[in-house]
C-alpha cells in the first residue's frame, strides 16, 4: 500500500470512528425490535434527535416556558431570548443576509403554502403559469394547484428522465414569459436526486421568474447558501434534519416579503387594530401569527448548533461512500430495482423486489427490526412516472452505518425466501 493509500484509509478508519461516536447521540437507536436491535433507515421521513437536542427542549419546559415577545416578567424574557436565538441560528445555517428573512412555521408543507397564498395570489392572473417538476413531493404541488385555481393560472409540470433527473433541456422549455413562479425540490424524496438547483435558478431569473426551493431533504445533507443559490425562496422542516418535528423554516428575501400580504390573522402579527382597520408587524412577525412553537424553534436551533459541529465534509463523504455500498449491495439482489439512479444522489435508495409489494416487503423488514419507508412518499407523480404503485424505500443518516446496510440486505433476501 503507498503512503497516500495508507493515508486514505486512516482518514476512513478516522471518520468511521467519529461516526460511531455520532451514533451514541441518539439515544433512540439502541433498541430492539422485536427482539432484535432497531435499524433505522427511515430518516427522509423523520430523522432521529441528538441527545443535545431533547436536552435543550426539556430544560426550556422545565425552566424557562412563556410565552414570547408579550411579557415583561423574566420568564417570557428568556423565552423571547431563546427564541430569537434560534432564527439567528438558523439564519446562520442558511446565510441569509439577517434575520428578518427567516420565518418560522410548521414544516416545509406550510411554508410552501405560505408562499403559495400570499405571493402566488399577489402576482398570478388568468393565463399566468407555476412550472414545477414531476419529481416533486405533493406539498409543492397541490399548494400551487390551489392557487392557480383560484387566481386562473396553470401549473406546468417539466419532464424528468428514465434515470431520476430533471430534463434540463425541457425545463428550459418550460420557461416562457407567461411563467411567474417556479418551484423546485432541491433533493429529491422519493429518488435521492440532488437537483442542480443555482443552475435552474439563474435560468427562471432570466426568465423574468421568482424562484422557490423545497429543501426539507437538503436541509439534512447539504450546505445550503441561499446567497449563492440566489433563490427567492426556501423551505425546510426541522424534522428530517435531527430536529423538533411541528418546527420549519420559510426563507425569502426581504423586497419580497415586505411586499407580500400576511398569510394569516391573528396576535403577534399586528400593530394597530380597529374595527375599521389593522396595520401589520415588520418582518418577521408579520408571517407569524398567534403562539408559535416555541419550544420546536428552540429545539431546531439547538439542532444547527449540534450540526455546525460536526464537520460537513466528513459527513458528506461518509453519506456518500455508505449510499454508495448499499447501492452495490442491493444491485446484486437478484430481481432488485432501483427506482432512482441519478448520477448526484443523497442519502436515498427507493426500490421494488419483484413481485413483492412494498408494503409487504416493510412488514416483513420490521419483523426483522428494520425500519424502512413504504408506500408512494407523497410522490405519485414519481411512481406513475416509473409505472410502480409503491416503492419501499431505505434512507440514510450519518448515524447509519455498513451493519445496518447489511441487515437490510439479510431481511430482503429472507423476504425473497418467504414469497417463494
């Protein structure tokens, strides 16, 4: 072996390390189910929480619950702290340019609809257009249907191809001057496709377009700049990235947000009010309407401070040389489809083992303690695109490693024994 050999592998051994320590966080992993120890790979729907994370949840309801920007009484002053702590934090993790810019809502869906309602409502007309894609999750689909419904605009959906990738060429197509909003998963739920997002962006830009990014699968994998993407948008949810579940982040840029209407009614959100008119909060309350989960926001906050400390390159290699050798282990299943085989791909791996039906297949998994995602994953575009009613579909962390790979590997071919 040559010293750069040697050098590479101790940087392997290294990382593997770390992330076994990562993995001792986690409180939740070292179960058995059903009498065998818990692998859980059904993180794209709900990642697992670091000890830190609970941690610092706990000791704001045990210490600190009141609620926020109202009280004078220390209590509410330290919630109020803690509070805008965490949009500081998560401003941060964006690279917003300040913290006006980043809202907070219940998940990606709500912010997704936030836009929807407010902006989309403020600038779509009859004969106007939202182009989307087809690999989208339905909550940047059905939120652009309702609008465009409403205010008599269509929604466009761009082709992907047979390998999980959007048709560039198409999308560009796509775009005409009647495309006021285009909408665009940042990695893919159901296939793992990490879109190349800043491109797309640019080309709706000089389309005339404003640009919303869902990136509630990003968030988890990837550095994300929204000063470099330049998108006018952002969504994430604090869930699939180690955080609160009922926790989410909407960024927009500020010229947007300032002009758009509020999204909802209600305290928080106002200056004035009579019965003849009511005059509204700047950003970011304005979109802010009534008692936020304050205890979520804290949570998603101390979940950044967790993340800023690991390092994101080590993580990203390790994700990415994991996805890799389970891509490798489940080829080599006889009657094994991959759905999904994007060149840039995150931590996802969807698939069909013959004629066994997805849930089936997550049944039998569980059994055996492995915890996988069936069903169409809120993409039935995606599974009437590849022609299957359901995938099952494994999904990665960091706290993943080749053992949990090799268990579900074990539990496929025992599901094989057990449908032949």
């Amino acid at each position: 072996m040559t010293g750069s050999q040697q050098g590479a592998a101790a940087e392997r051994t290294n990382l593997v390390t770390d992330i076994a320590a990562l993995r001792a966080d986690f409180p939740i992993l070292h179960q058995e189910i059903y009498g065998k120890p818990l692998v859980y790979l059904d993180s794209a729907a709900s990642a697992q929480r670091p000890q830190a994370v609970i941690d610092a949840m706990v000791a704001h309801e045990q210490r600190n619950h009141a609620n926020i920007h109202r009280g004078v009484h220390l209590l509410s002053q330290r919630s109020t702290d803690a509070f805008e702590y965490a949009r500081d934090r998560v401003r941060h993790f964006l690279n917003a340019p300040n913290a006006r810019e980043v809202i907070f809502t219940r998940g990606t869906t709500e912010s997704i609809n936030l836009v929807a309602a407010s902006f989309g409502r403020m600038v779509l007309g009859p004969g106007d257009e939202v182009l989307v894609t087809r690999m989208e999750h339905h909550s940047n689909i059905v939120p652009w249907q309702l609008i465009c419904e409403q205010t008599g605009a269509r929604l466009v959906p761009a082709p992907i191809t047979p390998s999980g990738e959007i048709d560039i060429e198409a999308f560009e197509q796509c775009l005409t001057p009647r495309t006021k909003i285009v909408a665009i998963v940042h990695v893919s739920n159901a296939l793992g496709t990490i879109n190349p997002v800043k491109e797309l962006t640019a080309k709706a830009h000089a389309a005339g377009a404003t640009v919303l990014l869902d990136g509630a699968q990003a968030a988890p994998h990837l550095q994300i700049d929204v000063q470099d993407l330049d998108c006018d948008f952002y969504a994430l949810s604090g869930h699939k990235m180690f955080g609160p579940t009922g926790i989410g982040v909407l960024y927009g840029k500020q010229a947007l947000l300032d002009a758009m209407p509020p999204y909802q009614g209600g305290g928080e959100m106002i200056l004035t009010v009579t019965f003849e008119a009511t005059t509204y909060s700047p950003l970011p309350h304005k979109f802010e309407a009534g008692t936020p989960n304050i205890t979520g926001a804290i949570g998603l906050g101390a979940t950044v401070d967790y993340l800023a400390g690991i390092d994101l390159a080590a993580r990203q290699q390790y994700e990415d040389e994991l996805l890799a050798y389970a891509t490798a282990q489940l080829r080599e299943i006889p009657g094994l489809r991959i759905i999904g085989e994007a060149a840039q791909k995150a931590s996802v791996l969807s698939f069909v083992l013959g004629d066994i039906h997805a849930h089936d297949l997550g049944t039998i998994l569980d059994r055996d303690g492995i915890a996988v995602r069936t069903g169409h994953h809120c993409a039935m575009p995606v599974m009437d695109y590849f022609g299957v009613p359901a995938t099952a579909r494994a999904s990665f962390a960091f706290y993943n490693n080749r053992d949990d790979v090799d268990r579900l590997v074990t539990g496929l071919e025992h599901a094989m024994e057990l449908f032949s």
